[in-house]
C-alpha cells in the first residue's frame, strides 16, 4: 500500500475512542460500522444515551441495533433525534409519507439499492441517513445483506494528486439517471431533481472531506469534457466498489434497525435470495446542502 494510504488508515485506526457508558458497542470493521447493543429502541432514550448515540454515530457511521421491535412511531421516535424526517420521494398512494417499504419477493423484477450509491444525491439537501428496520429476511435464513462504504477513506486513500485535482471540481446529479439505467422513464408525476455539488465535500458535522460522487446519480464532471469526465467518474466508482478495505456488511436478523450516515457513506442491497422474500422499512431523516 502507498504510504499516503497507509498514512490515512494509521489516522482512523488509532484515533482515540472515549469509552460508552450506555450501551456496549463492537466495531464492525475498524474503519466503518459498529453494533450496539443494551439499548431498547421501543422506549425513549435518556440525554447521555442519547448523546452517546449520536457521538457513535459520527465516529462509525453505520450503526447496527440487534433485537429491536419497533412500532412505525418508535422508528419515528428514534430517528427524530437526528432532525426532521425527510419525506419519500413518490410515495405509494395511502402510505406514510415518511415511511419507504422495502420489499422484495418471487415477484419482484428489481430490488431498491441493488447498487452502490446514496440516497437522493440529485436533491439541492440530501437525507443526512436512512434507519431501516428489517423483520423479515429470506426463508433460507441468509441472503439480502447491505454493503456500506466510508467515503471519507474513499478520498483519502486516493493519491495527494488526485485529490487535489477533484477538490477543484463539481458535478451534476440527475434524478432521471437511475430510472435511465433501469431502462425506464421517471413518472410524470416525479419533479425530477438536479443538482450540481462539489465532488469532494465536508462532512457537516466532523468536517472531514469525503468523495461524493456515486455511479446512479452523478451524470457529468462540470469542468471536463464528456470523455474526461466519463473516464474519471469510471475511475471513482471502480475505487469504491473494487476497494473492500473501504466496507463493511450487515448480515440481517428479523427486527434489526440500522442506521447509517448517508453524507459519509454509499449502500449496496445484496439480492442474493430471489425468490425468496424480504421486508422491511426504512426512515430518512433531512439533510443539509453538501458544501466543499
Ligand atoms: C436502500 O435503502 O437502498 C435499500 C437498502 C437495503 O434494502 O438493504
């Protein structure tokens, strides 16, 4: 590995941790996703759990909670800590606007977040995080696991040249694009967004840069040709994918809620289980424009 890659993975891996108080917390991988356990979800937390959450939050960016069995409002409950809830983009007619089911079975043709990516980069505020509450897995008993990626080490593991050159840069993020990959067109009824940010940002809270372009949303590099720019955004999203160092992967339980930082990091739904079936859902909560 190139020293400045060593250099990056040397700083997360030996930055110190405060200890818990509230909960017990296992890393999922050194660098991205932890577990908690001794906290029950269905009741509300108290301030120091509360801010322990939160400081968990920022430092591992993917939290898993095991055995939780959430009504629709403690879901709700839980992930209003964290701001306002960000409505779903074409909600279902009679549904909860804040509540996106994800569901798949032998029906299914396509599943959501078959592909890395974050959610709704095209919006001017993108979600801050998403929790997903999963109750049922496949009846195989595996299969249907979610891949995360840390794209603050996604950045830093570029080398000091390329980094600089993309601190320069913006791109534009199209709402139509993925519905254009699936060989679809955006329903009428969709106001489609788009949106130009800053390929490297901060993180708003840790202040930390990160890569944020993703292969569904970013159609275009503003300041390089098309040919430059398709060349170059092929480069970013191979580096995530292809980088296992950079994930982590959630294997689901019935009742498990997960909650990750959708600023920071990029998911992939594994669907692995066709025909088997899989429910859950999922809560977003509002987010703030991406600023370099
Ligand atoms: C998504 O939010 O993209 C789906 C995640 C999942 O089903 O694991």
């Amino acid at each position: 590995m190139d020293q400045f890659a060593l250099d990056a993975l040397e700083r997360i891996t030996t930055r110190p941790q405060e200890p818990y108080r509230t909960f017990a917390l296992a890393p999922l991988t050194p660098v991205l996703g932890a577990e908690i356990s001794g906290l029950d979800l269905t009741k509300e937390l108290t301030s120091e759990q509360e801010e322990e959450v939160k400081r968990a939050f920022l430092a591992h960016h993917v939290l898993v909670f095991r055995d939780q069995h959430l009504a629709p409002e403690d879901h709700k409950r839980f992930a209003a800590l964290f701001g306002p809830l960000h409505p779903v983009a074409l909600p279902a007619e009679d549904s909860d606007p804040y509540i996106l089911e994800i569901s798949a079975d032998s029906k299914s043709r396509e599943v959501a977040g078959n592909g890395w990516h974050a959610d709704g980069t095209a919006d001017i505020e993108p979600s801050l995080g998403s929790m997903l509450h999963i109750t049922r897995i496949p009846e195989t008993g595996s299969g249907g696991d979610t891949m995360f990626a840390n794209m603050h080490l996604a950045y830093d593991l570029l080398s000091p040249a390329l980094r600089t050159f993309l601190d320069s840069l913006t791109a534009l993020h199209d709402g139509a694009r993925p519905w254009q990959l699936a060989g679809q067109t955006p329903p009428a009824e969709y106001d489609v967004p788009r949106t130009e940010h800053p390929v490297v940002v901060r993180h708003p809270e840790t202040s930390r840069k990160l890569l944020f372009v993703n292969a569904p949303y970013t159609s275009r590099i503003t300041q390089l040709s098309a040919a430059e720019s398709t060349a170059l955004l092929d480069l970013l999203h191979a580096h995530v994918a292809g980088t296992p160092l950079l994930h982590c992967r959630v294997r689901w339980q019935p009742n498990t809620l997960v909650f990750w930082d959708n600023r920071c990091v990029q998911h992939h739904a594994i669907w692995d289980y066709y025909p088997h079936s899989r429910y859950g859902r999922r809560i977003a909560i509002d987010g703030t424009r991406p600023r370099a």
